[in-house]
C-alpha cells in the first residue's frame, strides 16, 4: 500500500490492547493512518493510543462497527483482527455479516515491512530480546532504524518505533501459522521447537512454518547451536556460543555471572575483539550473538557495536526486577514453555549462587508459575514438572486459559501433582490474590523469586504494593 493510499485508509482493530495489535495501531497513526480499536480491558497501551488520537472502544459490540462505517465513511475502512479474535466476537461477526473488509494482523505487518529494509526475527524463544538487542544496536549505530515488536524495548519505551528510516527490526510470529506472509531482507531463525499446541500437531508442522519464512528471506541467519534449526536449514550466516568454526559469527563465554559475560567474538572463525555484554544469561548471549550478527550482515561497523554494547538492556518482562519487598525480591519473566522455565530458573540460580558464600544464609528460588493455556499444559505436563521443581519452592496458579476452551477438564493440579513426586514443596494456589493475601507466610527474607507466565500474572507486583500501602 502506498503514502497516498494509506493516508486515505482508516484500520479498526479488534482487540487493539494486545501488545502485537498496539504495536501495528500506533504504527500506523506514526505513518498518518486514521486508526480506531475496541478492547474488553484498558490498559498502558490503550491508554497510550488514545494519547496519539486513536478512537478506543472499552466494549466490543456491533455498535462500535457502525460507528467506524458512518463516521470514516469518506475513507477505505479496513478491520484487522488477530489469530486470538474468536469467530463468535460481536465485532468480528458482524464484519463478515456485511462483508467489510477483514485483514489479519500479519498482513499489516507484511505490508509495513515492504517499505523498509526489513530485518525479521522469528523463533519459538527469544524473539522479543533478540528483536529489543538489534533495535538497540542499529538505533545507536545507524540512527536509522524503526522497530515493530512483541515487548516493550527500553530505548523507546514502547512496542513500536516507526520512522521515515532505512531499517525496520519486526519479531514475527509463528504461533498461528501466518509467519508465511512475510518477506524480508534478512530473516532470523533464534531457535526451534514444539509449541502452540493450539495450531500445530507436531514438530514437524512447526518446522515447515519456518521453511516458508526462510524461501522468503533475502538472506538467512541462523542458531547453529539449535539442533532442529542447523538440521533443517542451510546457511552461509550461522552464530554459535559452543563453537567459532564453520559458523559466521561466535561469542564464546568466558565469564558468566548475575551481573555480565564476557565473551571472545570471532568472525568466520577469526579472534576480533573481547566483549563485555552487561546481560547475564547464555541463552541472552545466544540472543545477543544473533543481534550483532544481523547488524553486521548489514553492514554496521563492529567497533560502533563494541562501543554501544554497554546499553543493552532486557525488554520488560524479561528477567525483569520489579523490585524488593521485607528483602523479598521479585522479578517478571514471560517463561510459558518448559525450556524457557528452564532458562529462566537456570538465571536464577546463577543469581543466588553468585550471593550464597554464607552457608548459613542460603537464599532460596521460589518459582510462581501461572500455566498458560489448556493445550499447552496438556502437552507438556512432563516437562513443566521438570523444570519447576528445579526450584526451592513452587507455587502454580490457575490456567490462564487465553480464550481456549477446556473440553479435557485440563487443570494445574495435574502438574503440582507430577513437581510433587519430584519436589514436595510445592502447592496449589488458586491466583494471585490469594498469593498476596499469604505472601509473607509462603515466602521469607532473602528470596529471590521469580513470577513466571504469559497471562495477567505480572500483575502481582501491583497488587502486593496496593496491599502494602493498605497496611
């Protein structure tokens, strides 16, 4: 779509308060579109759309479509949904009731991208760091780049940059399928396994997702340490943190702690530089690996990179430390599946040994895991209860059931039940409120604790501060 033609549209979404829809509505006004949403739940991204002179509907019914179709009339009206909006939404059903015309999402996105040249981060982990570490690199180094993302980048402080610039960083998505639509100058495969049971049977299904993204990428980088993603696909552009030879790129670790690496960079397996990335973590390192090597396969010149390293920071929600309550600290992580609940606690540990010379004194990893949908949870039982109980205590909430139905009666008792064979301390807890109404009886001083899920689960930091000033 061209300048003239967008400028003549208006874009309603359905469901505008996600954090990928947000992201494309607040595009969108920044190219001059008129934009309008509707979203059951306010909240910071609403909040913001509105700001920039979005029409925001807290309801979602059919009187919402006929005020968009009456008062934009004079301009091509166009309502984007996303893979999460149900047929049965009022909004939605009506639509196709009048045969208005319905765009997906990905198909915004796709057509944004066209514009620039487009660096597409995909992946099952890691695609919003990934994404938030190359923003930040090519903004610092270029002063040329826009971003679409998944989370909020700290440089911006928002899901969505987007300029009249060369580059654009987008984390795509494969969880629906639609990873098909986008083209790109360079793709970014992070990393590949089974999830979103909801749409794919198997890994196999998953994979063949990601050969289309790969066909339509000009050039292609990928994880050479993912084993799924180096036996799938070809590439001149791989990264590795195990090896320097027979790849492009290579952060070998030496030092690894809660408050940095330090890593030997190599190029097509040449010794360049030694780097101090102030990010702990090796699957960070992976993410980080990836972001320096798409910047210089565009070109970037790595002593700009070297020289802006220091910046990097995590996106919201990632290992984020949301503060300390009675020597409580907590912190967010997104952690949803096994293998980032795994990184995640493995984070942790790094974090609490890092402080544990005192024997005496030994700190504990409480880990809260809100479960986020049936399907998942259902697939992976086994391996949730796993990597939980690898912590000191574990505490499971309710499934967050993101609009899927539960026609197997799937709930999380069934995975405190396996952590327990494994871990006995751990319990059921109903959600969060009734965390925070026992929170100094389940926790004690010195713990570290980690609030993992993809739900409304970070809101826990709220509600014990609420409950705090209440005391």
């Amino acid at each position: 779509m061209d300048k003239k033609l967008l400028l003549k549209s208006h874009f309603h979404f359905i469901g505008v308060g996600g954090i990928g829809m947000s992201a494309l509505a607040i595009g969108l006004l920044k190219k001059g579109c008129s934009v309008s949403g509707s979203d059951l739940v306010k909240n910071n991204e609403t909040k913001k759309l509105e700001q920039l002179g979005a029409v925001i509907f807290t309801s979602q019914v059919r009187q919402n479509i006929e005020f968009v179709t009456s008062n934009f009339d004079n301009k091509l009206i166009n309502f984007v949904v996303s893979s999460a909006i149900k047929t049965e939404n009022e909004e939605f059903s009506y639509c196709r009731e009048k045969n208005l015309t319905i765009k997906h999402r990905s198909e915004i996105l796709a057509m944004l991208m066209r514009t620039y040249t487009a660096l597409a981060v995909a992946g099952s982990h890691g695609k919003t760091s990934t994404s938030t570490f190359l923003s930040t690199i090519l903004e610092l180094c270029t002063h040329n780049s826009s971003s679409i993302t998944g989370g909020i980048i700290p440089i911006y402080n928002s899901n969505c940059h987007l300029e009249n610039t060369k580059f654009l960083v987008a984390e795509v998505d494969e969880s629906d399928g639609t990873i098909n639509k986008y083209k790109s100058d360079i793709g970014i495969i992070n990393n590949i396994d089974f999830d979103h049971c909801d749409h794919f049977s198997n890994l196999s299904e998953v994979i063949s997702s990601f050969t289309s993204f790969a066909a339509n990428s000009k050039k292609l980088l990928i994880n050479f340490d993912c084993e799924t993603t180096r036996n799938n696909f070809y590439s001149d552009s791989k990264w590795s943190n195990i090896t320097e030879k027979n790849v492009a790129y290579a952060i070998i670790p030496t030092i690894n702690n809660e408050k940095h690496t330090i890593g030997k960079y190599y190029e097509n397996g040449n010794f360049i530089s030694n780097l101090n990335i102030p990010i702990p973590g090796l699957h960070n390192l992976s993410n980080i690996t990836a972001a320096i090597a798409a910047a210089r396969m565009i070109g970037v010149d790595f002593l700009e990179i070297k020289k802006n390293i220091k910046y990097l920071k995590l996106p919201k929600k990632r290992f984020e430390f949301r503060g300390e309550i009675d020597e409580r600290h907590l912190y967010d992580d997104y952690a949803h599946h096994p293998n980032e609940i795994k990184e995640t606690i493995k984070l942790g540990r790094l974090f609490i040994n890092q402080k544990n010379n005192d024997e005496s004194q030994r700190r504990r990893l409480i880990a809260i895991f809100q479960p986020h949908r049936y399907s998942r949870v259902k697939k992976f039982t086994k391996e949730f209860a796993e990597e939980l109980s690898k912590a000191d205590v574990i505490y499971v909430t309710s499934i967050y059931d993101a609009g899927e139905g539960n026609e197997d009666k799937i709930n999380s008792q069934i995975i405190t039940d396996l952590i327990y064979k494994q871990n006995k301390n751990v319990s059921y807890i109903n959600n969060y409120h009734e965390i925070t109404k026992n929170f100094y009886d389940l926790t004690q001083k010195g713990d570290l604790i980690l609030n993992m899920g993809a739900g409304d689960c970070h809101n826990l930091w709220t509600i014990l501060n609420e409950k705090n000033k209440d005391a």
